[in-house]
C-alpha cells in the first residue's frame, strides 16, 4: 500500500511541476531557474509565438508610435523590459517613422541571444577594442541581460517603459509594475499587457477595471485597455506629471554598477570596466551586456 501512494505522490508532483514550468513558465521557482528555461526554449521560442507576433506591427509599433506623437515623443529613450527574443524592438526599429533608441532587456542570455540575431543591423557597431570612455550616443539599441529586479537604473531614467506578457510571471505584478514606473520619467508612457480570462491563470488575471486601478495607483493616468490577442489585451498609460525628454540614450549613462552604484564606464576588449571600483562586466560577441548581480 506504501508504494502505492508514493507512486500517486509522484505522479501528482510530476502533474504540477509540469504545470508550473509550462503554464505558469516557472513564475514560483526564481529567476534563475526560469533564466535557465528560457535559454532553453530560446531558439524555438518563436516557433509557438507565430500567432500572436504576426501583427506586432500593426498591434503594439503602431499604437505606440501613435501614442508617442501625440505626447510629442519624436526620439523616446525605451526600455524593453523582459523583451525575450526582441519582438517589440524589432517591430519599432523596423519602421522609419521610429526615431527613438532602445535598451533591450531580458534575464535570458539565451533569449538575448536570439534577439541579438534579429537585431543585428541595429546593434553598436564600435570596436570592442575601444579603450576610450564609452561614446555618450550608441547605436539604436542595446542589449542587456539583467536577472532579476531592482533595475540598475536612476529614477525617470526613460521615456517609455515597454512590459509585454510578463506582469503576470512575477508572485505580484505590484512590485515589478512599481518598479517600472520608477524608471519611467513624469509624462512618459507605459505600455504592458492584461493577460485575459481565456489565458487561464486564473489567479493571475485582472479585470479591465482592477487592472486600470492597479495602474493609477502606481500614478499612471490615461489608462487606454484594447484587444490584442486572445491571452493578452494590450495596456498603454501616461505616468502623471511632467518632465522634459531623455537628451543622454546611452546604457552606460544610466547604469549602476553592481558593486558602487556608480555609473562611470570604460570600454575594454569584451567587457565594461567601472571607473569608480574596477568591477567588470562581460560582453558577448553579439554586443549583449551581462549584468550577473
């Protein structure tokens, strides 16, 4: 009998650990476990996204871009938090009536990776033999692996802040979205998403109504909830106040090293070194930044 219920512990354990880590993509495990799945499922990831990415321009570029010069946004400094294989950067860069810079950011090397490879002809081009300070204007976007949160940037560091389909992978969406709009300067704009009751994480989701409340109390106003796809309805909001546009688009401007919380950088051959302490963080071939905290 003993065997018995070990067998049916282990076939119910077995039932949640493939729940949590395909339905819920490891959300109660830790960033760095779900770090490693990502970089597992990086190189097909795209393959099960087909659906809801083939109107990225038309769904999310467009009504961001939108938004953006109705604000009088012309070059916006975006953060593209949790950007996986670079699908909104993609979608933005793609179109000449985007002038902005893009700071791309995910916590899998791997996911990275895939984006650096749609992204290729955007990338910074300088030398990474370049001993010189790091150039205050990089190219139009830049790549950086960051594992979990806080992020390592100034308050009203950016423009827009951009967080599709992740709120949901956190315990809480109330610290990441916090977070967010801590980056996000007075009157920039916010865009997300609302997982919808048709995504089945039941406890995940927010109405219309709980969402938008969410969003103002972390002092978002302007809050617009439309149709995306089926799983997720997309979100764009204003953060209340007023301030004037990001003039310095450069991720070593505004990142914080992780052992003084300075922000002065020298470029070395395949790293960053801080002018302040000496800590240095590596860089990839493909130009991705690697912040190990």
């Amino acid at each position: 009998m003993n065997w018995i219920v070990a067998i049916a512990l282990l076939v119910i354990i077995c039932i949640l650990l493939e729940r949590e880590i395909y339905f819920y993509e490891a959300v109660h495990l830790g960033p760095r476990i779900q770090a490693w799945l990502y970089d597992r499922w990086s190189k097909k990831y795209d393959e099960g996204k087909r659906a809801s990415q083939q109107d990225d321009n038309e769904l999310l570029a467009q009504p961001l871009i939108t938004a953006l010069n109705a604000a009088s946004l012309s070059t916006p400094w975006v953060l593209d938090f949790a950007t996986g294989t670079g699908r909104l950067s993609y979608a933005l860069l793609s179109r000449p009536d985007f002038h902005g810079r893009i700071l791309a950011l995910d916590l899998s090397q791997g996911m990275l990776e895939q984006a650096a490879s749609k992204l290729c002809s955007y990338l910074d081009g300088s030398s990474t033999e370049q001993k010189d300070t790091i150039p205050a204007l990089p190219a139009r976007v830049e790549l950086l692996r960051q594992p979990a949160l806080p992020l390592p940037f100034p308050d009203a560091t950016f423009d827009v802040v951009c967080a599709l389909e992740v709120l949901e992978l956190f315990p809480s969406m109330e610290p990441p979205l916090a977070e967010l709009t801590r980056v996000l300067r007075p009157g920039g704009m916010l865009l997300t998403s609302r997982g919808t009751e048709q995504s089945g994480r039941k406890a995940k989701i927010k109405s219309e109504k709980e969402m938008a409340i969410l969003l103002q109390q972390n002092g978002l106003e302007n809050v617009q909830i439309t149709s995306w796809w089926k799983l997720f309805d997309r979100v764009i909001a204003r953060k209340s106040g007023f301030s004037s546009t990001i003039e310095v688009q450069s991720l070593s401007a505004v990142m914080r090293c992780p052992s003084c919380a300075q922000t002065r950088w020298q470029r070395l051959e395949g790293a960053w070194k801080c002018l302040n302490c000496g800590k240095e963080l590596s860089i990839t071939n493909q130009s991705i930044v690697l912040n190990c905290v």
